[in-house]
C-alpha cells in the first residue's frame, strides 16, 4: 500500500481538554498519514485547535450528531484507501502508521494499551483479557475488532456505521461494521503490537449502568466520541 494512503480522522466529544494529546501523536508519527481530519461532535470545546495545529482538517459541529451519525457522515467524506478512527482522549505508538501502511487486506487490527486514571476499569469490564504491562495493561486484540481499526474505505463505505442494537443504549458502530466485513469476506491481518494507548479517565463520554448487558460491557470501544 502507499505509504500515504491513510486517513486518520481524530473524534471529539468533550474531550477538547485532552485533544492536542492525540493530535500530536498523529504530527509525530514516523511516516504520517496523507490526511488527519479532527471532528468535534457538538462539544464546543475545540475552538481552540486550529490555532495550535493549523496544518491538519477541521470539522467543528455545533449540533451533536451522535456517534453513528456522525461517523457516517465522515465515513462518506472519505477518499484515501484506508482509514482509521481514533478517539481524541486516545493516542497512538509513534511509528503506528508506518506499521499500519504496510497492510495490504481489508482490515488491518493490533493490540492496546489500556492506560489512564480509571484503566483498572477495564479488569472487570473484560477480565482475563489484559495483563499488566510497564504500568499499564496490555489488551490482546489479534484478529478481533477495535473502534480504531484500520480498515478499507471503500469496503466499510458499503456497510456504514450502523446501530447494533436498537435499544438505544448503545450504538455498537464499530462491532456492527467489523462483523458485517467479515460476513462478506474481508481479509485481515493483525500486528502484535500495542499501537494504541487507549485512556480511561474520569470524562470519558462511554459509561455503564450496573444494568447494562454483559455483552454490551464487553464492547469497549476506542473511538467513541467520549
């Protein structure tokens, strides 16, 4: 694959105190992707960025969309052959896109780095699954689906972000999108590497009731607007 065929598009909701974080880590990448779109959903909290980091594409709603919503309209904006999508309170590993641009299948997954104030969270939200790691927790996801996979345009372009359950309680976007691929075929490919570092903290927008299902517990996702 080109090496600049990657769009990165950084999502917002709330997070504008955390966003030059997740922002720089794309600026500092070894090889960068050819765009990095920033999308604040309606938070209001972002006005500041374009000043900071002129060099990168904005779109600063004033109404919330939603996630799906809004992931689907981005999605559609989309020209480059890849993408991927990355919460604005989430970062990742400096040479990330030079391990992700030498992917060639329909979807290219890697492993976390579940770190921040609240990662012990993620001990009862999944447990068995993480193992500590320099101080954090490291989350295997070979050949499983994250919110920040990468993933062909074009392919998830025909299935979209689309709503898992229609209970309201929660979207399920990218669980919906990895498993529709799949059903019609997608190749993938992982690398086991903890390429995202993926913050739990006190503002983030997915929280869980005690009552929410188990399988919704399961479902964590990276690029969540919050």
């Amino acid at each position: 694959m080109p090496l600049n065929m990657i769009t990165v598009v950084i999502a917002s909701y709330r997070y504008g105190h955390l966003a030059a974080h997740c922002i720089e880590s794309l600026l500092s990448q070894t090889i960068r992707p050819e765009r990095i779109l920033f999308v604040d959903d309606g938070g209001l909290d972002c006005s500041h960025l374009p000043s900071l980091y002129p060099n990168i594409e904005y779109i600063l709603r004033h109404k919330n969309l939603g996630v799906v919503d809004n992931f689907q309209n981005i999605l559609s904006q989309i020209d480059t052959e890849y993408v991927l999508f990355i919460g604005a309170d989430n970062w990742l590993r400096s040479d990330a896109i030079e391990l992700l641009s030498t992917g060639n299948t329909d979807i290219v997954t890697y492993d976390i780095v579940v770190t921040g104030e609240l990662k012990e969270e993620i001990l009862s939200r999944v447990p068995g699954e993480t193992l500590p790691y320099q101080g954090d927790l490291y989350w295997d996801r070979q050949e499983q689906h994250h919110g920040s996979m990468m993933y062909r345009t074009s392919f998830g372009q025909k299935i979209g972000y689309k709503k898992r359950f229609k209970d309201g309680i929660h979207p399920q976007e990218d669980w919906n999108l990895w498993d529709k691929m799949l059903e019609q075929g997608a190749s993938v490919a992982s690398i086991k590497e903890g390429l995202l570092f993926y913050r739990r903290h006190r503002e983030n927008f997915l929280k869980y009731s005690h009552e929410t299902s188990q399988l919704q517990d399961l479902e964590i996702s990276s690029t969540h607007e919050g």
